[in-house]
C-alpha cells in the first residue's frame, strides 16, 4: 500500500507540473511574448535571415534580453546568433531585426528568457527559395536643408514600412518612422549644404504600424536604399530609381537660406 500511495503521490505531483508547464507557454494566441522568423530580402544571391518579437513582457534588465537563433548544419559557420532585446519600440510592444547572413534550407529556432519567467521558443522551416521573397522597395528621396521626403511604389503583400534618413559620412541615423503609407516627410531637420545622405526603406509583411499584433507565419522583410544624394542650394537635383532603368527624375531647388 505504501508502494502505490509513493507512486499516487508522484502522478500527482507530475500532473501538477506539466500543468504549471502548460500554463507558463499558454495558448500562442495568449502567449505574453511571440515571434516569426522568416526571410530577409536585400538583394544578395540568397536571402538573409529577419526574425520578429512582438509581446508585452517587462524590459527591466538594464543588461537586456538575449536572443538566441540556431540554424540547420552549415548556417551561419554553425554559431548561434546571439543579439540583445534592451527595450521595445517607442509606443509599442514589438521589435524587429534582420541580418544578412544567407539561409540553408532547414528549421531555425529562436529562444530567449524574459523577465518573470516567461520564456519563448519558436521554430520555424525556412528555404533559400528566392521566388516568394517580398519585392525590395525602390525609394526616391528629395530633401532641402531643413527636410526631406522619401517616397517608393507599394510593395505586393507588405503592409507596413521602416524610413530612415542617414548620413552618407558616417551613417549616422537622423531620422526614422514607421508608416503604412508610400511617402513621409521629415521637417525640422539641419542637413548641411555639400554633405551627403541617403535614405533607406524596409518593407514587411506585418503591420509593424499598431501597438500589438499576432506575428505572420514567417516573417518577411525587404530592404532598398536611395541612391547618395548632396544638398545644394541652388539648381536641379537628379533622382535616379534605385534598381531601376529609368531616366533620373528631376527636381527645381529653391534657394535654400
């Protein structure tokens, strides 16, 4: 009798730990924290990895979180990629990156341990299948001394944007947003006369423009880039379509104090 009440005793405290199991990973829809992974299009002969998180766990580590990605065998020299989540995007509960390191047809899966317990594991299949990548954008820009308008054709299946203006120099980054719409325009910005810029837009698959969303299935995001441009201060600036055959299009400057 002592023998079957040990083992009752142990099913018991079993159950109660693959309850609290199921409990800490939830229902994916209820989860607190969720991720995709998927392909990263930036015009290399095989697409780079793009991996998203999108929760509302407690950022109070002033070390960050880790985030951890493990490919198939032959990806990456075989080493995990490691970056840090140190806070989500301002305003909402989600972020996002990308890295161009060619995929291998293969599962890949990222982990990470947030505050209070909450740990999050997500695999995903992905190929180097180059036919169902999302189209890269091809943005055009015109800027004066004070600000800048960057605007690109909307790309099939993407339902949000990333626009960031930067400095050709140094790549410094001046200004950015995310938007659902084709063109922004940055005002109030102090861009030097005979320095360079350009600016960079990221499609995704996801609407990357609300608070809190459940991530797409896999993950896809695209990349282009406007071509370097100078600010004058008189005359006409050319605008060349990245990637594209077209003629430069072209703007009338006026003088800009």
């Amino acid at each position: 009798m002592r023998r079957w009440g040990l083992l009752f005793l142990g099913f018991l405290g079993l159950t109660a730990f693959l309850a609290t199991s199921c409990n800490q990973l939830g229902n994916p829809s209820e989860q607190a924290v969720q991720a995709a992974l998927g392909t990263y299009n930036y015009g290399g002969p095989k697409p780079g990895i793009a991996f998203l998180i999108v929760g509302d766990a407690p950022m109070t580590d002033p070390d960050g979180v880790e985030v951890k990605v493990t490919g198939p065998s032959g990806w990456n020299d075989g080493e995990p990629l490691k970056v840090r989540l140190y806070h989500w995007v301002s305003g909402a509960d989600w972020w996002w990156w990308v890295r161009p390191i060619d995929l291998v047809d293969g599962d890949y899966t990222l982990e990470s341990d947030f505050p209070e317990g909450i740990y999050l594991k997500k695999t995903v299949h992905l190929t180097a299948d180059t036919t169902s990548l999302l189209a890269r954008p091809t943005p055009e820009l015109l800027a004066t001394t004070t600000s800048a308008t960057i605007r690109w054709s909307a790309v099939p299946g993407a339902e949000a944007y990333s626009v960031m203006l930067k400095r050709e120099a140094d790549d410094q980054e001046l200004a950015r947003w995310h938007t659902g719409e084709t063109s922004i325009t940055f005002n109030q910005l102090d861009l030097a006369q005979g320095e360079t810029y350009y600016a960079e837009v990221f499609a995704f698959n996801a609407p990357l423009t609300r608070d809190s969303f459940t991530p797409p299935p896999v993950f896809k995001v695209s990349y282009g880039r406007t071509p370097d441009f100078t600010v004058t201060s008189t005359g006409t600036l050319k605008v060349l379509p990245s990637g594209s055959d077209q003629a430069p299009i072209e703007f009338d400057l006026q003088r800009m104090q």
